[in-house]
C-alpha cells in the first residue's frame, strides 16, 4: 500500500536530527493546502504541528503558510481604506487590555485601525472581544462588513472566526496539544485588509526578524513587533520595552529603545470591561493603564508617521488629553 501523499512532509520534518530539514516555502504553501482542503488525517494534522513545533518555525515555512492563507481567504484581493493593521490574540491575565483604548485613541485621531483576534485559546486569560461592546467597538461578521465599517471611520473589530473559521479550529488544537502551533504566529501576520503597516506584540524575544521577513514578503511597508505585556501589542510603561520596525525603505531592522516612564506598579488583583470604560471616561484613577495607553499609542503612531519617539509621545498625550469621551 503507497503512503499517504501528506505523509511527504512528515517524513521531511520528522527524519532524524541530520536528516530532517525544514519545509520550502512551496512545499509549506501545498501542505497548508492539503490541510485546509481536507486530505489530511486528524493523526497527520497533530503529528505535523508537533513536528513544526519542536523544530522551530523557519522564515520560509513561515511565509509560505502566511502567503498560503492569505490566498486561501482570498486576502489579496481586499480593498480598503485602512492605515494599521493589529493583531489581538494572545489574551490578558495580568492586566486589563489597555491596547483597546490605545486603538480607540488613535480612531479619534483620524486614523483607521483594522484589530482583528480570536479568544477562548486559553481559559485564564480574558481576550478583546469581552470588551467590545463596553468600549464601542463594531464586531464585524465577515471582511467586507469590516472594510465597509473602517471605510467610514467605525471603530472595528474582526473575529477570527469571521473570516477564517478552518484556522480557528486549528488555533484550538492547543487544548489537546498542549502547545500552540506555527500558526499561532501565521495568524498575526495575515493583514485581513492590506493596510500597508502592521504591528504585533509577541511574548518571547527572538523572533522579530522572523515576523518582519514575513510582513515584507505579503507587501507590508512597515512594521513593528515588540514583547508586549502578556504577549499583546501594549506597552508596559513601568519597563524598558525594545520596538523592531522594519520599513520597505531600509535593509535591516531598527531598534528604538522605550524606556518605562512611570515607577514599578502593583498590579490589580481583578479587573473587567467597566474599568476600562471609566478609565476613558475619566472616572478611574490608574496611572498604570493612563501610561500604558499613551505609549502603546505612541509605539503605533511612531510606526505609522515616522517620527521619533519623543514627537510620538508628544501627540498620544495631546490626543489623550482632549480625547471625547464616548
């Protein structure tokens, strides 16, 4: 009996430690395929993210599941008015999710910030969507209900499960895996509407370059990656915070250094949606989340403006200064 066709790339990955190599990107690109398409058994799928997992993702198995997807989902052909794309899918355990009032900042200033996540992965952390609806985020229910809302300056919010419901299922595999996989690093990369700048907050160091090889591969002209607290892309104004920004203008990376602007805080012991709406509105005393939303903001409008740091901080204060409360 011949071997399944997928077992190909099993056998690619999986070989001993000086036989096994990584994927190509063609050949990450025709696995995912197969993948999304059916042909591979549960036992296969399980084996092939283990394998991927314990080797390590390479930029070329990155960017061909990344271009893989993005073409499966028909990502490509998106046209849409949208300034930053951010991924939102790690969760929050330690601290609420100050990031979603840093994009809300920045919709008030004008510009049009595509955040799209997931939740449910892990279930001691809250994720964005808990928070929507108290912080007037629109949920969108497919892309072109998102384009259309960003398109008129709403503020938007696109689930995962709104436009790649296959990729979710993979993402919850980790329950019975016990690790997350390769794609939950795709999944950050895949800028549902082509804005031409991306950020990610990542929770281990090491990978920058790894994410900015793939946001340039699919188009993206400028990009930020930074360890962020619990793995979001939000500051933390208590600490010194390194930024990678890659743009389509230079060959290597730079690197800005944050330094944290406010002393080592405790944080809060519980936390919900409403704390986040009075911190808005102005009825909540937190020095911690008030910092943490004025440098998150500025770590995007540094990318999405080039200027330096200082002139970032500089309008993120201001904005957050006479920011409407509503």
């Amino acid at each position: 009996m011949s071997d399944h066709p997928f077992s190909e790339y099993l056998r690619i990955l999986g070989k001993g430690p000086k036989s096994r190599r990584s994927l190509t990107q063609a050949e990450a690109a025709s696995a995912l395929k197969m993948i999304l398409s059916g042909q591979v058994t549960e036992k296969q799928l399980g084996a092939f993210l283990l394998l991927m997992r314990a080797n390590g993702e390479s930029p070329q198995e990155l960017i061909g599941f990344v271009k893989g997807l993005r073409s499966a989902l028909g990502l490509n052909a998106q046209s849409c008015r949208v300034d930053l794309d951010w991924a939102a899918y790690a969760g929050k355990w330690r601290y609420p999710p100050y990031f979603l009032l840093s994009v809300k900042l920045l919709n008030q200033m004008g510009y049009r910030v595509l955040l799209h996540g997931d939740s449910g992965q892990f279930d001691n952390r809250q994720y964005a969507s808990a928070f929507l609806a108290e912080l007037n985020f629109h949920p969108a229910e497919s892309l072109a209900e998102a384009a259309e809302a960003i398109e008129q300056g709403t503020l938007t919010y696109l689930p995962l499960e709104a436009y790649a419901p296959a990729l979710r299922e993979i993402l919850h595999l980790k329950s019975e895996l016990g690790v997350r996989t390769v794609f939950n690093t795709a999944v950050k990369l895949l800028n549902p509407l082509n804005a031409p700048a991306s950020l990610q907050g990542i929770f281990h160091k090491g990978v920058e370059q790894l994410h900015h090889d793939t946001a340039k591969a699919v188009g993206v002209a400028d990009n930020l990656v930074f360890k962020g607290e619990g793995g979001e892309a939000e500051i933390r104004p208590d600490a010194m915070t390194h930024l990678f920004v890659s743009r389509r203008s230079h060959d290597s990376l730079e690197k800005v250094g944050m330094p944290g602007v406010i002393e080592r805080q405790t944080r809060p012991k519980e936390w919900c949606a409403q704390d986040l709406s009075a911190l808005w509105q102005g009825t909540r005393v937190d020095a911690y989340g008030e910092q943490a939303v004025m440098t998150t903001a500025a770590a995007a409008l540094m990318l999405v403006e080039k200027i330096d740091m200082d002139q970032a901080m500089s309008k993120a204060h201001d904005a957050w200064v006479g920011r409407m409360a509503c």
